[in-house]
C-alpha cells in the first residue's frame, strides 16, 4: 500500500465526516472524503448545537465563527400553546460543566461550510475532498479495504468510516441489520420569517408546544434560526401527508400557532418521517461507522446530529495511535464499547420520550406532566441534573469511563 493509499477513507461530507476529517487532520492522520452530492447539502436538516458539542469544536476552531453565524439559545421551553404556561429551562445552570453554558441555533450546512474552508487553508495536504463521488463497489480484505464507483479513481484505505448516513453503502457492506422501527407520523418542517417571538411573549429559541387545536395532531415546535422559523408541523387527523403538503393546509396550520390578515411566506417544505434505529456493532474489521448509519432518533431534542459530531471524536481520538501502529486495531471495538450503549440509552431512548411527551393528548395529563416539568425547572439541583442529561454531557461522562 502506498504513502497514498494509507490515507484513511470518509465516506459522507456532511458535518460528521467533516468533523472526523478535521479531528483526524489535527492528529496529523491524512484522509480522503467522497460525497455523492456536487456540493454541501443545504437543504432543512438538523439546526441546534448542544454545549458539549460545541465545547469540541471549539477544541478544533471552529466553534467561533459558527457562534456568529447561529442564534446563542441560553433557555429552550416545553409550552402549552392556549394559554402559553411554560416550562423553561435554563442552561445557564451548566456554567461550570461547560465552556457554553447554551444551545446554538444555526443551520448544520453552515458548520460544513466552516470546516471546509478550514481544511483548504490549514489542511489541504493531509485532507482531501472528492464530491460528485458516488461508491457503489467496497471490498473488504485483510490490511485494506478497496472502493471503487464513480467520480473517483479505485483506491486502497486502511479503514474506511461510514458516515453516510441513513442509507450508508458502509453499513451495508458490513452486513449490520439496522434494527428498530418507523414512527408512525410524518412532520413536515416548513420555515417561515414571520417574527414569532414577537407575538407570542417569553418565547425561546427553541419551543416544544402542545396543543389542542384540530389543525394539529396535538403538537408542533418552534425553532429559530438566524432570521426564520422553523416549525414542525404533523397532519390533522385524517388528513394524509400529500393533504398537508398542499399550501393551504400549511397556510391552515401557521394560521392556526397565529392568526394574520397576509398570508405565512414558506420558502422551505420537506417532509420526513421518524426512526430509531441502530446496529449492534459500531466496528466490523476496517469497516466503521459514524452518525447515522449507525443510528438513528427521533429529532426531538436536537441529539442526533450532536451525537454524530461526538462519535466522530471519539473515534479519531481512537483511531490515531491504531494508525500510528502505537495500539492494536482491537482497541476500536472500544469505539462500540462507548459510542453504541450511550447512543441506545441516551440519545434514542432519550428522544423517544420526549416525542412520547410531546404526543401525549390528554388535557389532564398534560397538565400535570407540565407541572412535573416546572418543578424540575425551578429545582436547581433537579434542573442541573435534567439539563446534564438532555443536553448530552451526562452521556459523555459515562461513555469516557467505559474501557
């Protein structure tokens, strides 16, 4: 294997791969990243930073300019919406467990566009990226691993990482069921710059709602970014998805969180539908995975992107003195040890209820539940504990701790 052909193989250039380029570049590890897409996707994904997360990239310098860039977000809310009794949470309680005691609130494709233009300036040697790069062919052998498909010259990597997502061409050469299920509901998230937070008092950043409003399957979010909204919308029952994809009924649903004269401007659409999902084995021979080929979760919290970006840390942190020859390549089944467990009961687990919560129909119990949640919000040492777990830093302690 040449010079060349040790660099170690990325496949996804969305902000996991990207991270784990950057990280593995830092360690003085060279890579090669294939994208299928012509350029980095900027299409509605995920938005919201965690502090841990953040306190990463700031190890990397790249979490400065995406601060500018975002929202910083220091309460995120659980909100009745008929009358606006709320649960607030604030992070500002995780001033000593975090450099940023906050949520940001920025797009994903701007992180992507950051790290990329910090590996041409600082990196450019050790780091390259190849889009329009479609692999369709992965042949695992002994002491490499070959990929060839389209867009790219055939070559040999030591390891190969799979961060390509839901669909990943890695998992599936690893031969790794993705165990789980499909919620039944689709969300269509719709962006809009209609200014909520200034009709709707002490609103955050980021805004999970109940409702009883017929327009609604009970529930909805609100999520600024830099200049819009972002809401989170479900069908009405009986009302099947291509019902509520059709402007009017969107323009029903944004008419129904407020009521205006003019009608919503709804530059972005998509719908989507909920997994949670995960393999068993993060790890098979030179074979890896990262984000979410390896697993996937309900968007609410905002842990899934966050916990990609912290897999692909720990995994370059492993993976360098594997390359080095300073460890064996047994020391990546510890990547599993840590990653796959805390992903299972911390992220999935996590998210599922609190779209159980957020599901939830019954009045009474509503109001109990948020009674529940303002109790602990008022609680400092109850709020430190919520906030250590929902936003992802109790999970970290306890996955370094895993040998």
């Amino acid at each position: 294997m040449t010079d060349k052909d040790r660099r170690i193989a990325i496949i996804g250039a969305g902000p996991v791969g990207l991270v784990l380029a950057l990280k593995l570049a830092t360690l003085g590890l060279p890579s090669l990243v294939l994208e299928a897409g012509a350029d980095i996707s900027e299409e509605l994904r995920a938005s919201t930073f965690h502090p841990p997360s953040l306190d990463m990239l700031d190890g990397l310098g790249v979490a400065a300019p995406l601060v500018e860039q975002g929202l910083v977000t220091p309460t995120w809310q659980i909100r009745r919406h008929e009358d606006g009794a709320r649960a607030v949470f604030d992070l500002s309680i995780l001033k000593d467990d975090t450099a940023h005691p906050y949520r940001l609130q920025a797009e994903q494709w701007k992180l992507s566009r950051i790290i990329l233009a910090k590996l041409a300036a600082e990196h450019a040697g050790t780091v390259e990226i190849r889009f329009g790069a479609k692999l369709d062919t992965v042949v695992h052998g002994a002491d490499h691993v070959a990929l060839s498909g389209e867009g790219f010259d055939s070559f040999e990597a030591p390891y190969v990482v799979g961060c390509d997502g839901a669909r990943s061409v890695i998992r599936r050469a690893m031969g790794l069921d993705f165990a789980g299920d499909t919620y039944p509901e689709t969300t269509i998230l719709a962006t809009t710059p209609f200014p909520f937070h200034e009709v709707f008092e002490g609103l955050s950043n980021v805004n999970y709602i109940w409702t009883q409003h017929p327009a609604f399957s009970g529930t909805f979010s609100l999520l600024r970014v830099p200049g819009l909204w972002r809401a989170s919308l479900h069908t009405a029952p009986g009302e099947s998805v291509e019902q509520a994809l059709e402007p009017a009924a969107i323009e029903r649903k944004l008419q129904a969180i407020h009521p205006r004269d003019t009608p919503y401007d709804v530059p972005d659409l998509r719908p989507y539908r909920i997994h949670q999902r995960i393999v068993e084995n993060y790890r098979i021979g030179r074979l890896v995975l990262a984000g979410d080929s390896a697993h996937l979760n309900s968007p609410s919290g905002g842990m899934g992107m966050n916990g990609g970006i912290q897999d692909a840390m720990e995994l370059a942190e492993t993976l360098a003195p594997v390359w080095r020859g300073e460890a064996e390549d047994s020391l990546l089944d510890r990547y599993t040890r840590r990653r796959q467990p805390i992903a299972a009961k911390e992220i999935i687990a996590q998210a599922d209820r609190n779209r159980a919560r957020m599901r939830e129909q019954d009045p009474a119990r509503r109001a109990v539940l948020l009674a529940d949640l303002q109790a602990i919000a008022a609680d400092p040492v109850k709020a430190r504990e919520h906030l250590l777990r929902s936003s992802m830093i109790s999970g970290l302690r306890a996955a370094s701790q895993i040998m």
